[in-house]
C-alpha cells in the first residue's frame, strides 16, 4: 500500500478482491470456459468495485461531519495530506492485470 518514497496506491488490494470474486465465481458456476470469459469476469469485478466506491464517495459528500465542504474538492486540490497516491503507467496496469489473469486461469 505505502511506496518508500511515501506514495501510496490500493492497485494490489483492489486486484487481490477482484481475484476473490473470480475464485468465488468459479466455485459457483464452474470453471470459466475460455481466457475471454475470464477476463470479462474480471473486468466485471473491477467495474463493480468503481461503481460501489463512486456510490461510496458521493454519500460521503453529504455527511455532517464535513460541514458543506466537499470532500472530492479538497482531494482533487491537493489540500490534505502530504502525499499524492501513485499513478501507474499503462505498462503497470498491464502487469497487474496479466498477473492476475495468469492466477485466474492456473484455478
């Protein structure tokens, strides 16, 4: 989660819940029948996430504790916290994914 040079990102945390569901889908359904239809199944994991942490994020917009500020604004200011989460690069990103598409089909 943390970098040495202070940076942080949830990339391996996120990928390592998609993973789980892709395992729990497997139990459930059987095997994938194909590379495509695993990935798809990832790919269906990784959207669901976004969507429930858009739905997360916009709820915390609205709580009192934040007294009409918004918290999306101070983020994207850059107004709290020292440090920026890491980007990756495309490359990174196909790392991720490849590594977890290869754990997915050795299942």
């Amino acid at each position: 989660m943390f970098y040495d040079d202070g940076t942080f990102s949830f990339h391996e945390e996120i990928m390592a819940v998609a993973e789980e569901f892709c395992q729990e889908w497997v139990e459930r359904k059987g095997p994938f029948k194909s590379r495509l239809e695993g990935a798809l199944v990832l790919n269906f994991a990784l959207c669901t996430i976004k969507h429930d942490l858009e739905d997360i994020l916009d709820q915390l917009e609205w709580q009192p504790v934040f007294k009409g500020i918004s918290p999306k604004e101070v983020y994207e200011r850059g107004d709290y916290g020292a440090a920026e989460p890491k980007g990756l690069t495309d490359r990174d990103v196909i790392k991720i994914v490849e590594k977890s598409l290869r754990r997915l089909r050795r299942n």
